[in-house]
C-alpha cells in the first residue's frame, strides 16, 4: 500500500488506487458510501 495516497494531501486516491490497495475491503466502503448518499444525500463538499 503506497502511503502517499493517505498522507500525501496533494495526492487525492482515485478509484482505481482504493480498489488495489484496500482489495476486499473496499465493497464494504462502497456500501457505507452508498447507505449515506442514500440517507442524508451528497456530502461531498
């Protein structure tokens, strides 16, 4: 897992670089992303 796509500010992880590095795991952000945007709508900023 590179660290820069988690301390490096300039550096914003796309989706391509989650799905590598968090691998199983990222299905389970994916639905947390989707239940917010569900409940409380878009909050990116």
């Amino acid at each position: 897992m590179s660290a820069s796509i988690y301390i490096e500010k300039l550096i914003v992880p796309n989706d391509k670089m989650l799905t590598y590095d968090l691998a199983e795991t990222k299905s389970y952000f994916d639905k947390i992303a989707e239940f917010i945007g569900n409940e409380y709508g878009d909050c990116k900023p």
